[in-house]
C-alpha cells in the first residue's frame, strides 16, 4: 500500500488519528488509549500485515514522553512509524504490544529501564540494562547522577 | 642480577657420582615457575579482546612466552587480563570472577578503559571509572584498544614483577638492576 492509502483506510478505523510525513516514514500519531486496537489491526489486518516490529523505543520531550513503534510488512514491502504521547511524566503507562510482537518484550523492557514507562499487561516487566538496584532512569532528562562528571 | 639471567633456569646443577644435585633459592625457583606459567582467563567485554585474542594466535603467539593455557573458568587460572570497559552491572561479576581465582593471582589492566573508564569517563551514568575500585591492578597497558605487542610488553613486564617477589607475602623487593 502507498503511504496515501494507509492513511485513507486507518483514518476509516481510528477517525482520531493524525499524520506526519515529514521524515522518512509516515507518522501515525494517536493517543495512549487507542494504541492497543490499532497496533492489533495493523498486524492483523491482511492488507496492512506489518508483521515486524523493528524499533521500539521512547523519546524524552520534558513536556511529555513520547513512544515510537517502526513496523515494517515483509509482504507488502511497505513500513510506517506509529506514535503514541504520554502526558503524565511522572507516571507514564502504556498497554504491552509484546502479546502482537514477541520482540517488544525485550525492547518494552529496555524502555521500562532506561525511560520508567510502565507497559501493562507485560508478562515480565524487570530491569533489563541496569542491576535491579538501579534508582532512577538514566535516558529522562531530569535523571541527576552526582557521580557523574560532566563536560 | 642481569635480565637475561633471571630467564633461564635459576640454580646450579652440582655433577655427583650418581647423578647431581640441583641448588637453589626457594624464592627464585618458586617465581621462575610461576612467572614462565602463566594461565591467563578467557574474559573479555568489549575491543580490547580482539586484541587479546590476536595475542594468542600465531602471529604474536603468545604462548612463547608461557600464557597459551588459557583457562574457561578462574579456578584454574592464575591471571586475568580485563579487556574491555566494566560497567557497573559487570563490576561484582568481575568480582567474584577475581575472588574465585586461588592465590597468586594478577591482574592486568588492558586498555583506557579499565585504566579510567577512558572514553567513558565523562557524560556516563553505567561505566566504572577504572577497574582498581573493584579488584587490585599489577601492570596498566594505555592504549585504546593497545596493540598485541603492548599486551606483550605488559605480560613480559609482570613476569618481571613475579621475579622479584617473596614466597611469604607478595611484598616486592627493590629491582636491583
């Protein structure tokens, strides 16, 4: 499917979505809520298929957090990036897409490490990176370290 | 005593009637051996290996020197060379690794990073700041990554350091070069 007719036909299903084409990809940016039920008719939605998911990670903007999701259909050749806002910084939550993706659960754990997003429903949301010990999250831009030295 | 001397067998052989009797001093026979022994441990994080995997082969072969059984577990080793950045999440691996090892045993730190945490040493919350806040440091090689010679230069040097130690305690005498 051409970037067009993506839009044309996820805009029929989430009427709320929106849409950024300025890089590389096709944005899909829609609310935290919603991501699951999208992310599940992308994968299995026979004219969609994107059937990998080969980046998964999070973006720190102060105001809100950010997650981004690169999907690729190794069938229809076609990819698009999907992403959701999280506006409590303090305590960001979102659903688990590693049930649709085997691979999320390594890289919802990463995120979970380095960024503190909590993803639901994930089967074993642990420290993947840091020791388990580890206090804070050192990819948010307010992590302060005192032992680090600075330049 | 003279370099060259202090590389071969350190005794006298006294011919008798039935053969000969070998004599020695117990501190230079005990370091001879073990500095002309050395089993170096298979532990490497991160470039600095490659180069120490490139000591061990032929070309540089470090095995002319007495390294080549390099051991898979630190029970049976009696070096480690640590080649490669620790971080913090390696630091109590590397030392129970180092805890494990039987006495005596050395230490070789290869590389920038074990030296300081090198390229890491500013701007990084995961990277400990040189591998002697975690286990004792006999040779540093500089370098990032050091060429296979220095790491021969390094082990050669720490032999050295062997022949100058005492059976009781690991006190090192003054180099009487």
């Amino acid at each position: 499917m051409t970037n067009e007719e993506i839009k044309q036909s996820v805009s029929a299903i989430f009427p709320a979505v929106t849409y950024d084409e300025s890089g590389e990809f096709l944005n899909i940016l829609i609310d935290a809520a919603n991501l699951k039920p999208l992310m599940l008719a992308l994968r299995s939605n026979k004219e969609y298929s994107f059937d990998f998911l080969f980046c998964l990670t999070c973006i720190d903007w102060k105001t809100h957090l950010m997650m981004v999701y690169h999907l690729l259909s190794k069938t229809h050749r076609h990819n698009i990036v999907v992403k959701a806002k999280l506006a409590d910084v303090n305590n960001p939550q979102i659903e688990t897409v590693c049930d649709i993706w085997q691979t999320a659960n390594f890289h919802e754990r990463e995120v979970y490490d380095l960024f503190g997003v909590k993803f639901l429903n994930h089967p074993d949301l642990r420290r993947l990176l840091l020791d388990e010990n580890w206090e804070g999250y050192p990819l948010r831009k307010n992590y302060v370290d005192e032992n680090m030295i600075t330049i | 005593m003279a370099e060259t001397e202090k590389m071969i067998f350190p005794a006298q052989l006294h011919q008798t009637a039935d053969g000969g009797i070998v004599v020695s001093k117990l501190d230079e026979m005990i370091n001879w051996a073990r500095s002309n022994s050395l089993w170096p441990l298979v532990f490497g994080t991160s470039c600095c290996a490659i180069e120490m995997m490139s000591a061990a082969d032929a070309k540089y072969d470090w095995s002319r020197f007495g390294f080549e059984v390099a051991r898979a577990t630190p029970r049976q080793a009696d070096l480690i060379i640590v080649a490669g950045t620790i971080v913090m999440k390696m630091a109590p691996v590397l030392k129970r690794l180092y805890d494990q090892m039987p006495d005596p045993k050395y230490v070789i730190a290869m590389g920038a990073c074990t030296i300081s945490g090198g390229p890491f040493f500013y701007n990084t919350y995961s990277v400990v700041k040189g591998v002697d806040h975690v286990i004792p440091v006999d040779v540093y090689i500089p370098g990032c990554p050091p060429r296979p010679e220095a790491l021969l230069h390094a082990m050669i040097t720490l032999q050295e350091k062997i022949k100058h130690e005492t059976y009781f305690g690991k006190s090192t005498k003054e180099e009487g070069k």
